[in-house]
C-alpha cells in the first residue's frame, strides 16, 4: 500500500474485514496518478493520455517523451527510453502537437539525435505528480526533475562526476531557430511545428537560462553537429552544451516559451519563476493544485474510487488550454492562429466541442465559472479574428469531427449564470455557425439540405449525415435556448425551435432507431444498425439514436411509449457486442474497446453514448440508470495506467466519472438541470465560486446500497429525478437513502421526469 493514503483516516468495515475507506482527504493532489490511461495504442486506447506535469489550464504542458519526434503516441506506459522532455500542448494524440520541444540530459559522448540520447528508464524510477515529474536516466546516470508554472518550468539535473555532461535541446523539425548564447549562460530559439492549419507566422519561442557555465557549446541540424556555430536556423535545428561536473551536482535550468516572441518569453520567465529556486515554484505548484481540486471533498469511498476520482477530476482541469499571455505592461494579450497578430484579450486553444460539449464545460459552469468566462471570451476573439468559432481549436480552426457544438458552449454559459463578456458578439456567432458552412468544419457541413430539408441526406456525398443531422438539431436548440434567455423576439429564434425538431426526420418506425435518408425522403437502404461509421460519427445507429438530448421525450414517444422505451435502452446491454467495420475498412479503436467491455453495444470509450444511461429517468424507470452508473464506473474506471476504455478525450470522459460520481449528470446542456443517477461516496462537499456549498449525503452508500431509496433537499422530500443548477447555486444539501434494493415507485411519474422540449410549456 502507497503510504500517502494513510494520510487519510481509514474506517475499517464492521466484522473484522479489511474494506477500507477513506475519510476527510485533506491533500488531494497526492490521490491523483498522471500515468492513468498512457497503456494506450492505436489500435486500443486506455485512455490515450501522457503525465501531464503543468498547472490547471496552463499555456505549457510537460511530459516525459518515450515516442519518436512528431508521433502523437509521447509517452507510452509500457515504453522503455525516454528521448527528451517534452513541452507539449497536445491534446489528443488523433490530433497531435502544435509548438513542441524537448530537452535531453546525456553524458559521455556528444548525442543529440533522438535514437542516440535516448536513455533506458524505469518506472520503478519515475515519481509523477502533476505539479512535479522525476526519473533517473539509466544511461546517462542522470536524475531529471520538473516542475511548472503556467508558461515556465524549473528543471534540475543531477549529473554523475563526468567531463562531458551535457543538455541537448531539440527545437524539433519542420522548421526551426536556435541560439547558444554563453555569457548569459542562456538559449533561445523557436519551433514552428504544428499539426493543423494555423497563420505562416506561427512560433512557439523560448528562452532557456542555466546556472552553470557552460563548457563547451555547438549547435547541430538534422544528424550534423556544427562544432562551434552558435546560431542555428533550419528544417530541424538544435543545441547542446556541455558541463564538467562533480559526482551528485546538480545544474539547474529555467525555461518559459510564448507564441508572440523570445521577449515575451523572457517576460513571461521572470514573472512566473522570478526568484524561486526549483523547491520554492514546486511548493507553489502543489498548491495551486490543491486549492483547484479542493473545490470538491469526496469522503467514504475505496482507496481506488478515491484515487480515480481526483484523477479524473485532474483531466478535466487541462483544456482547452491559455494561449493568453500578460504582457511587460500587465496587459492579456494573444497570438491570433487566424490573423497572425498578437491582439487584446483572452484565447484558449486544444479542445474539440464535439468531445466537451456534453459533460465537460457544463462542469466548468458550475464548479470553475471564472475560468470559463475567460474561455468565453477568448471564443469572441476567435469569431472576431477568423470569422468563425472553432468546432476544434489545435489552436486555430481544425477539420476533424462534426457538429456545430460550439453553439452548445456558448448557450450554456450564459444559461447557467455567466455575465460580463462580449455576449452579443457570441450571439452574432451562433447565428453565423447555424446558417453557414465555413472552412475546416467550422459552421455547418451541408447546411443548405438541412435547412432545406430538416436533415442532411445520406446520397449526396456528405459522410455522417445523420449524425450531422441530429447534432445540428441540438444546437439549434441551445440556440433557441439562448434567445430566448437574452430577450430575443420570437421572429428572429423561432426558427431554431423548429428545427429543433429536425431529429424526427430520420426516425425510421420499422427499425426504432435513427436511419440515414436519401434526397428524396426515402430511408438509405440496406440498413444494418450496426454498422460504424457511415451515417454515423464513430458509432452505430445504436449509439446516435440517443442523440436527442433537447427531447428525450418525444424520442419515448416515437419508439412507442415509456415501456418500449425503456426496453430499447435495455437492448443496449442485452444486445452482443456484434459490429460490422466495413465502412472503415478495419475494426477502429473505438469498435474493439466495446467489444471487449463486455456491455452489449454500450460503447463508453466513445462520447455519442455517454449520456444514454441517465434515460432512464426520462420513463420513470431510474433504478436503472442507478444501477448502470454504478456498473459503468465499476467496471470503466481504475486508477491504472489501463483505467479508461477508450480515448480520455479533453477530460470528457474524465468528467462524466467526476459527474457521476456525484450523483447527477447535465444530460442536456442549455437547460437548468441535471439529471439524477446515484452518488458513489458517502459525503461530497462542493464549494461553489459564490461561496455556497453543497453538500451531497449518502452515508450508507456502498457496493451493493447503489439504489436511491429517497431523496430530500434541504430537509424535504424530494421526488423529482433532476435538480436545478440555479437552486444548487443557493446552496443546499442532498440527502440520499441508499438501500439495496431498487425503489421502482420513486420518479417513476411524469412530473418528476426531467425537461424535455416537446413537454415545455414556458
């Protein structure tokens, strides 16, 4: 047992076993391990994530780097060399990197290329923290240490007694600048590589100083060492400089970047790290985590739900990540991916709304609402430099998933309570993204069939139509939503309201779920609901048809009533895991990860789904969504570098856990609820920005007490299967009974049954 979780009290169950829970956790940042989910592949993700050694949502991330230059794979839990260390601002490895570079300690011999300076390690021999990563390098007989600020970082080598100590900093290929410059014992240089379509202009500068002279120094290009040259501009430039050095000395380096130049960079050094020695800015670091995380106490869980949950809860503080930074003047200013200048303001960069529009930024709205206003700000720049608002920002706009999500982001924020940014600007926006197609995925791919026809057709040559169709019909509801909450006339939103209903155009009555429609209002044929992909977004029939957050009850509706609906959601599970690929050619990722989970079609890796367990709730049944949750982190879920069943994905998957496990999830972003499943500790305590709390109480919650047998709110009963976002923003306390047995009577009448929009009256 690591000895850190006996920090916390430990209760031990009754008749002498040994099931261990945890008490008040009072050093949170100490349950997290970084390395959950980095046993990943291409071929099968546990997560698809790298130890993230950086601050909450800061501009630069570290991580050690075990893959080859430019592979999205960086660190690997069952890799065996480190290359470098790597500043990283990856957010999925399907995506890759933007402005990336590494340092390497070596010694002996003057290696510089990757295959050469790469040094066996053990993870025997790694700590990992988020706020501080160390690993000895096994031939090099060095230790490497780190840690963060949001756009700097400290390290300390540990070098063996040798003459040729060296540190090798690799400004990567594709374009890049380096400068040895030895009276300041300093380095300077930029990378340009990036992985989607940003301004020429773009550069990732940093600057680099020491604490030792340096003894020798040479800039290299490619494989070639340039013996003496000091100033390096190439497809692929580099330095190394050299140390004598006693046995255990340490030579420390301080280094910061910026996208807007090598000045900046320095700025941005001597603000964030100014004096501190390297243990100073990582007791800085720790606490910033822990005052992050210690908006939510989780008491009377297992050791591993503990460390899961502030694990996951670690994920989602990441992205989108600050490209802002503060100038020499104490102004925010922000490189512009779109307009190459650096302009006023705030900008985020390194999500994809088609992931985090669901669980992840309406988590933001309710526990870290400062930090997304910032975030909606920093989208009105987005629209006012290039036109449009991202749908992925890798950090300008990138084509990679569907949906005009973005529509959701915004309408939350303002639904749930977020004031004092350039609202108007983001109205102007939405209505631009629902009504336009624009470049690289931003508005709406085949917008015209849509608005045309209420849907996009399978046979005119736009893949995912039906996927396409019913996102669209969502956002135009979180559109209509938003109108409404600004004033807006009904001539102007009603439109979006309509086509909110847009999701009834592709059911197809003989099957009981969504189905792909040609041109001419005939269902695409043949159809195989099992088929990936298609007219889906990497998923079935099976999994889109739920994709009605907006009207859940209307979707009850047209697969014949509440029983039958309930029946289908059943199907869910009972169903075997059968698939049919060949649209892609191969059994993708996601096809096998839920194969091998062993819940029928659910396929939890992937985020289409993620909602559909809470449906329950929508027909009176929501014991069973009780009981799914439960199986579904159970069994989804360890604090492993295995711990995700699929592709960790901006901290949406690790949201919906964080979600959850507090016992309520927004199945419908845009609308002042969230719908109830089944708390998974005994106590959480919520510490809102206002300063009010919730506090969240089901004492006698265990394994098998997963059922909610009653709820009251604040002293009363309470029979409803959601709960209000602006009431818990009052403050309250929720008292769960939790039995072993499901109540199948409670919320099991209509007026308990969450919003849907075809049963609105307002």
């Amino acid at each position: 047992m690591i000895k850190q979780f006996f920090t916390a009290s430990l209760v031990l169950a009754s008749l002498g076993t040994f099931a261990q829970t945890v008490g008040k956790v009072t050093d949170p940042v100490e349950w997290i391990n970084p390395l959950m989910g980095t046993a990943s592949k291409p071929s099968l993700s546990n997560g698809n994530t790298y130890p993230t050694i950086a601050l909450p949502w800061g501009m630069n991330f570290w991580t050690p780097q075990t893959g080859n230059m430019g592979n999205g794979w960086a660190y690997t839990y069952d890799a065996d060399k480190i290359r470098g260390f790597k500043q990283t601002h990856q957010p999925s490895p399907w995506m890759n990197d933007y402005g990336q570079f590494s340092v390497m300690p070596v010694t002996g011999k003057l290696k510089f290329a990757e295959d050469e300076r790469a040094s066996w390690f053990s993870h025997k021999a790694e700590t990992v923290k988020p706020y501080y990563y160390s690993v000895y390098l096994a031939d090099a007989d060095v230790t490497t240490e780190i840690t963060p600020t949001e756009r700097a970082a400290q390290f300390r080598f540990t070098f063996p007694k040798s003459d040729e100590s060296y540190i090798v900093v690799d400004a990567f290929d594709k374009g890049s600048y380096i400068k040895i410059i030895p009276a300041e014992r300093k380095i300077i240089g930029y990378s340009t590589r990036h992985s989607h379509q940003v301004d020429d202009s773009f550069k990732n500068y940093f600057v680099a100083y020491f604490d030792k002279p340096f003894a020798s120094a040479n800039g290299w290009k490619g494989k070639e060492l340039l013996k003496g040259e000091l100033e390096v501009k190439a497809d692929h430039s580099g330095a190394i400089v050299g140390f004598k050095t006693a046995k255990g000395e340490q030579v420390h380096m301080r280094i910061a970047s910026s996208f807007i130049s090598i000045e900046q960079a320095d700025v941005n050094l001597k603000r964030e790290l100014a004096n501190d020695n390297f243990e100073t800015t990582k007791s800085k670091a720790k606490a910033v985590w822990n005052k992050i995380l210690d908006k939510i106490s989780v008491e009377g869980g297992t050791i591993d739900q503990t460390r899961t949950f502030y694990s996951s809860l670690y994920r989602a503080l990441f992205f989108p990540h600050k490209m802002y930074e503060v100038d020499k003047d104490n102004k925010i200013v922000h490189w512009s991916p779109f307009t190459g200048k650096t302009s006023p303001g705030y900008k985020f960069a390194g999500t994809g709304f088609w992931d985090t529009f669901r669980a992840l930024y309406p988590f933001l709205n309710l526990m870290y609402p400062s930090i997304n206003k910032e975030m909606q700000e920093g989208l009105a720049n987005d629209y006012k430099e290039g036109g449009w608002l991202p749908e992925w920002s890798s950090p300008g706009y990138s084509d990679c998933m569907i949906g005009n999500n973005s529509a959701s982001v915004v309408a939350d924020a303002y639904i749930k309570g977020l004031r004092g940014y350039d609202i108007n600007t983001l109205w102007d926006a939405v209505k631009h993204g629902a009504n336009n197609e624009g470049p690289r995925a931003t508005g709406r791919r085949g917008v015209n069939y849509y608005n045309d026809l209420g849907y996009v057709p399978y046979d005119v040559k736009i893949n995912e139509n039906a996927a396409r169709t019913l996102e669209y019909a969502y956002d135009d509801f979180a559109i209509y939503q938003l109108g409404k909450a600004l004033g807006k006339p009904a001539s102007e939103i009603d439109i979006y309201k309509k086509r909110s209903m847009n999701y009834k155009n592709l059911f197809d009555p003989a099957s009981g779920l969504m189905r792909g429609k040609n041109k001419d209002g005939k269902f695409q044929s043949p159809f195989n609901p099992f088929k990936w992909g298609d007219a889906f977004t990497e998923g079935n029939s099976w999994h889109y048809s739920w994709s009605v957050f907006q009207d859940i009850d209307g979707l009850a509706k047209l697969m014949g009533g509440k029983e039958k609906f309930v029946t289908k959601l059943d199907s869910v599970f009972t169903l075997p895991p059968i698939f049919d690929d060949s649209y892609y050619g191969g059994v993708i990722h996601e096809i096998r990860e839920m194969q091998i989970a062993n819940m029928g079609q659910y396929a939890h890796g992937n985020q289409p789904i993620q909602h559909m367990i809470y449906l329950y709730n929508y027909a009176g049944a929501p014991w069973k969504t009780q009981y799914w949750v439960r199986e579904t982190m159970n069994r989804m879920y360890k604090p492993t570098p295995d711990g995700y069943c699929g592709d960790e994905d901006n901290g949406q998957t690790s949201t919906w856990y964080v979600f959850s496990a507090l016992g309520f999830y927004p199945v419908t972003p845009a609308v002042d609820q969230y719908v109830l499943g089944a708390p998974l500790f005994k106590k959480v305590t919520l510490k809102l920005d206002n300063g009010k709390t919730i506090v969240i109480n089901a004492p006698k919650n265990s394994d098998e007490n997963r059922y909610v047998q009653s709820l009251k709110y604040n002293g009363g009963a309470y029979p409803k299967n959601w709960l209000s976002h602006s009431d818990l923003l009052k403050g309250a306390v929720l008292d769960f009974e939790m039995t072993a047995t499901p109540n199948k009577t409670r919320g099991a009448k209509e007026a308990d049954f969450p919003y849907s929009l075809s049963t609105d009256n307002k």
